[in-house]
C-alpha cells in the first residue's frame, strides 16, 4: 500500500489527506489485489480512512455500493469497503432512507457489514423499522429483493 501523506491541521493535530478520490483508489486496489479478507490490509485501510475526515472516509466508502463505475469484482469491494465503514464507523452525513436507496440497486445482498453500518449508527430499531415498512412500498423485484436481504442482516446486528 501507498505511503499516507499527513499534513498538520489548525488545532495542531495531524490530519489525514486522503479524500473520497483516495479512499476509493486504495479500497479497489486492494480489494482487487488481496480480496476482502487479508487482515493486515483491512487494519492498514482502517487506520487510513479512520485518519480521513468522516465525510471523505463516507463517501469513499459508500461508493462501492451506488457507483455504477465501481462494480467490478463487486463482492470483494464492497465486503472490504463495508467491513472499514463498520469498524471506522462515520456518521452518516445523509439520512438512513438515503442511504438505503443509493445503495440497494448495486448492494451485494452477502455483503452484511452496510446494515450492521447502519445498525451501528443510526440504531438497530430504527434500522429495522425503515426497512419492514419500505419492504411493502418495493414493486421492482431485484429493490424489494435487496430491502429484504437488509432486514434480514439488520436483525442479527447485535
């Protein structure tokens, strides 16, 4: 992995220069190098985006699963991208029904780590909630398909 360039921000602390752009370049290649599993990369990434500021680290993040340009060896990129948001866990700098709806048409439904995310930010009952009562709104098939697959992890968040 590449070297992490740190600047000093106002209050004195280092700051982390990785932006979204970064984030996603250092995720792919390593996902498409070692695949989802490797956890010395999966700690080295977690220091990374944890230095990133929460909505670089978000978005870099989030892309894997609503970027259309991003779905190549898909499962293995968004089981690491998702395995960094839970541990690094950001805020949402969007509402959890937006979330949700970006990433549902792309989400590899084995991928458990998003809801756990959501769980972990946003509340498991809320998570649970949202996601039964969308359940009955989805006409298109592959959305509800998803919806369902969401709930069913978002269940086993402890």
């Amino acid at each position: 992995m590449g070297r992490v360039v740190c600047s000093v921000g106002e209050s004195g602390d280092f700051v982390n220069s990785w932006d979204r752009s970064k984030v996603i370049e250092k995720v792919a290649s390593a996902a498409d190098e070692l695949g989802a599993s490797n956890p010395q990369q999966q700690r080295q990434l977690v220091f990374s985006c944890g230095n990133a500021t929460e909505k670089e680290a978000y978005f870099g993040l989030m892309s894997f699963f609503y970027d259309p340009n991003l779905q190549k060896n898909h499962y293995e990129r968004q089981k690491l991208a998702a395995t960094i948001l839970l541990s690094v866990a950001p805020s949402s700098p969007i509402a959890l029904d937006a979330s949700v709806y970006a990433s549902a048409q792309h989400w590899n439904l084995s991928v458990s780590e998003l809801p756990s995310y959501w769980c972990k930010v946003f509340g498991r009952e809320e998570v649970i909630a949202f996601l039964d009562d969308l359940i009955d709104s989805c006409s298109e098939p592959k959305l509800k398909r998803s919806v369902e697959a969401m709930l069913f992890w978002a269940r086993r968040y402890e």
